[in-house]
C-alpha cells in the first residue's frame, strides 16, 4: 500500500487502517492541518537503503514519522481525555508523542 493522505483524511481513517502500515512526512515543510503524509506499508517496499529503510519515501522527501498504531493510540489518548479531536489536536498530539515518544496531557476541561 502507497497512499498520500491529508491531515484531515487521515483524522478521519486513522482508526480503520491497518496497525502495521507506516506514516511519513515531508522532511521540508513543517507539521501542521496542512501536513500531508505518506501511508506505506513497509513490509511491502523491497528496495531499501543501507539502512534497511524503503527507498520509496526518501525518494519522494518523506521521512519515517509514525506508525499507524501510534497514530490510532495518540487518537485513543486524546478521545480518554474527553477531548474534542479537531486536525489541530491530532497534529498537536502526533507531534509531540514523535518529538517526546509520550502521550500529550491535557487540562482537564473545566
């Protein structure tokens, strides 16, 4: 599988794709709503750099983000916290575990 997605598309499907499938970002334009990653299932891609990682995706700009089941488990955390799930959030949410390897905390709504 090979499928560029939008934040939004994304936000909307993460909870029916496959746990295994990879997400990948585009190494020259920030995360934000207006993000569009690269769903890729690795196991599939057979040409590889020397670090065993697929070639398709580098050769396109994209780097390795996210799995699939981090991302439906960042979308899980923020559902737990009796959060509103806008493109927003959930970018907000994937960056951080990415950049912290940790589930965001929110404040408790008051």
């Amino acid at each position: 599988m090979r499928e560029k997605v939008s934040v939004n598309e994304l936000l909307g499907n993460v909870e029916s794709l496959d746990w295994e499938l990879e997400l990948y970002f585009r190494s020259d334009q920030p995360l934000d709503e207006n993000s569009s990653f690269l769903v890729i299932n690795d196991e599939d891609e057979e040409l590889r750099d020397a670090n065993d990682e697929p070639l398709y995706p580098k050769e396109r700009g994209f780097n390795h983000f996210l799995s699939v089941a981090n991302a439906q488990d960042v979308m899980s955390n923020i559902i737990r916290q009796n959060q509103e799930v806008s493109s927003k959030r959930f970018i907000e949410a994937l960056v951080y575990f990415f950049e912290h390897d940790a589930f965001i905390c929110y404040r408790k709504k008051k």
